[in-house]
C-alpha cells in the first residue's frame, strides 16, 4: 500500500474501534493544552471541531496522495488561525494530537508502516504549508 492508502485504511480501522475520534483528539489536546479549549467557544456543538478534523483528515490524504491542494489550504489556513488566536506552533503540531490519539486508539493495529505513512505526510504537510 503506498502512504495515502495506508492514511485511508488507518483511519477505517479508527473508525471501526471508536467511530468518530474527534472526542478524543480534542480530549488529549486540551488537556496538553487547556489553553486551548477557549477558542471554541462559539462551537457549542461541536459541529466545528468535527470538520476541522474532517478537514486536516482529508489534507493529510490528498498530501500523501495526489498532492492537489493540501499545501495551499493548510498554508492559508495557517494563517487564518492566527487570526483566531492559535499560535502557529500549535497549528503544526495539531497533526502529533491526532498521531498519537490514533496510535493509543489501535495499540499494536498502528503498525511501523502506518506510523511511517502518517508521519512523511504530517511532516511533510507541515513544511510545505510553512512555505
Ligand atoms: C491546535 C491547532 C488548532 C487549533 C487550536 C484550531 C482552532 C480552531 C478554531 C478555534 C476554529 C473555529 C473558528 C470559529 O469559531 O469560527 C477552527 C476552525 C477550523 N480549523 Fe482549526 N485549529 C487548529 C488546527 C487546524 C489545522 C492544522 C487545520 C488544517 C486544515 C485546521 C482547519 C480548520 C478549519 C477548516 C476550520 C473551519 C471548520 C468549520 O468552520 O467548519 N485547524 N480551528
């Protein structure tokens, strides 16, 4: 499986354990950084977390993949968020919260080439959007 096919096959195997993981990324990011959790305020539901996370899901894809857009939004969004009051270092590292939730999530199922797969493409997402 090349990187992006094995981002997708993770991300089913999330799915099946946990369904929506978005509780608990944003569990372990706001108790590293409680911060944090103030600047959602406004989403009373939810709703706007699940499609950040939706979102930075679909960029690590198409990142791995077919690299059609990724860099681009990410990098806009980068700045976006400072206008939010996100920090850019915190923007960067949003992508280890989700690594390391999914990692506790499929215990031994998150395998050396998952690991590797999310990691070039967290890394290298990141960078590109820094330029
Ligand atoms: C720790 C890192 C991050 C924090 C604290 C953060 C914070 C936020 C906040 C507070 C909002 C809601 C803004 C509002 O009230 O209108 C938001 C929305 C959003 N964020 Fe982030 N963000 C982070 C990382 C990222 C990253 C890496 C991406 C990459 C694409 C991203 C993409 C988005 C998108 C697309 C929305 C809009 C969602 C919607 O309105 O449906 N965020 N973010």
């Amino acid at each position: 499986m090349d990187d992006a096919a094995l981002i997708e096959h993770s991300l089913e195997l999330v799915a099946a354990r946990v369904g929506d993981p978005a509780p608990l990324v944003y569990a372990r990011l706001f108790a590293q950084f409680p911060e944090l959790e103030a600047l959602f305020v406004r989403d009373v539901s939810g709703i706007v977390r699940g499609n950040m996370l939706t979102t930075t899901l679909e960029c690590l894809v198409d990142f791995a993949g077919a690299r059609a857009y990724a860099h681009h939004f990410v990098g806009s969004e980068r700045v976006n968020h400072g206008g939010l009051g996100v920090p850019a270092e915190m923007f960067d590292r949003f992508y280890a919260t989700v690594i390391a939730t999914f990692r506790e999530v499929l215990g031994a199922a998150w395998t050396a080439e998952i690991d590797g797969a999310w990691t070039r493409a967290a890394e290298g997402l990141v960078a590109a959007a820094r330029e």
